[in-house]
C-alpha cells in the first residue's frame, strides 16, 4: 500500500474529536506521524489510541487556541519527539457566540476570531521557516461553506465573519508562497455529523435565533449530515498534489 505521507508529520487541530480526530487517523493511514492538539486531554487520548491502531505515531499537546500569544509555548518539544512538521491542518474553530449582533458581547465575539483566525495565522506562521527551509510543507485552513454564502447563518456573525476571513488569508498567503514548495488551501468540509452540529440544536431558539436554530434541526431531521470520516477523506485525498490558493469543496472531485 502506498503511503505518501511516510516519513512526514502532521500537526491538526481541534484534533480531539470530529472532523480533527478524523483527519488525524487518515493522515496516520497515509503514512504521517501525527501531532494531536486540542485541549481535552481524554479526548486527545481516544484519538492517539487510534492513531496508534493504525500503526501511526501520536504525540499528543493540551492547549487552549484561544489564547494565540502562548502557541509558541505549546509547540516546544514537538520537533524533539516527532521532527519538523511538514503538514499543517488548523481545523480547530468554534461556532460561539450566536444569536443577534445588537445582544452579543464584543469581546465573546473578539474571542471568535482570535480562536478562528488569529491563532491559525500565528501557527502557520511559526512553523513556516522550518517549512520554507526544506522546500516542502501542507497548509490547509478547515473553512466552511458559510464563507462564500454569508447569509446563510443569521445570528453567527463572528463565525460566518471568521471563516471569510481565513479564506482571503489563505489566497493572499498562497499567493505569497506561490513556487516555495509550500501549498494553503481552504476545505469546506460540508454539513458534518459533529458535537458542533448538536450544540447549536441544544441552543434556546429565543436566545440564538428560531430561524438558526430550524435551519440547523432540518439538517439533522432530514439525514444529510456527512461523517468525519467521509469528509475527512476528501481533505487528506489532496494533500499529495501542489495545487494552492484554491477552496476545496468536500463534494468537489478529487
């Protein structure tokens, strides 16, 4: 079987559950080692487990990205235990807070963007010399179909904002780095059978709007939701080639 990623490591995160544990075990398959960061420790042990079951290497990192200025700290020793990353996946986000913007707390919402946004920049950043240097590196940005289509999440002004915005910094970047050897994409993993997906249907519809809410129980009610793995499998199925600067779609063709 052949592995194109022998040789190489993987740092994902929000790697503890979801489209990020997902993504972990299909890059394991395809041969990397993996960095696991997230910040739930039993979590991120369930994930290295099945990293490990499919012959993989897992190094696991607690963390909290909302705090981007401490990144730096949660990357020390991981080039000891597993080498330089050659492969990056900022998958960690979050959908908070929701409901109208007049009733949100701007730093809740600031918070949003340092979350999605500000510490995925800060963690491509710091490991892109490395990346530069040996002429080789993966970036992909986890995006969301809300990008391109703003209004289709009223009362989610902070992420709907957030994922616009790692999609222009993903293009301009790839731009920058155009010919280095390093590629950053964006991937829109579709409507995914998540704990993201099952929060918002936890919500109060008073408090975080009905029409969200009905939006996001429809999804559910009608069986469409993808899984991890499925999606997943569209993102790591691009990796080998050099295309950058493009938005890749879960349901596009590889």
């Amino acid at each position: 079987m052949v592995k194109p990623f022998e040789g190489r490591t993987a740092l994902v995160t929000g790697a503890g559950r979801g489209i990020g544990r997902a993504v972990a075990v299909e890059l394991a398959r395809a041969g990397a080692r993996t960095v696991l960061l997230a910040r739930s420790q039993g979590e991120l042990a369930e994930t290295a487990h099945l990293v490990r079951a499919e012959g993989g290497e897992a190094l696991v990192v607690r963390g909290d990205l909302a705090h981007p200025d401490r990144i730096a700290h949660l990357l020390g020793g991981v080039g000891d235990d597993l080498g330089h990353v050659d492969i990056l996946v900022n998958n960690a986000g979050v959908v908070w807070p929701l409901g109208p913007s007049a009733a949100v707390d701007a730093a809740e919402w600031a918070a949003a963007i340092d979350v999605n946004v500000v510490s995925a920049a800060t963690l491509t950043f710091s490991l892109l010399p490395a990346m530069l240097g040996r002429g080789w590196g993966r970036v992909v940005n986890v995006s969301s179909g809300v990008a391109e289509r703003p209004t289709s999440m009223i009362g989610a002004n902070a992420y709907a904002t957030s994922k616009a915005a790692l999609e222009a910094h993903t293009v301009n970047l790839a731009a920058e780095l155009a010919g280095s050897g390093v590629t950053v994409n964006a991937f829109r993993p579709g409507r995914v059978d998540t704990a993201m997906q099952a929060w918002i249907r936890e919500q109060d519809p008073d408090q975080i709007g009905a029409g969200l809410h009905e939006q996001f129980s429809r999804y559910h009610l009608a069986g469409t939701l993808i899984s991890s793995e499925q999606s997943a499998r569209s993102l790591v199925s691009r990796l080998p080639g050099d295309a950058t600067g493009q938005m890749w779609n879960v349901s596009d063709p590889v």
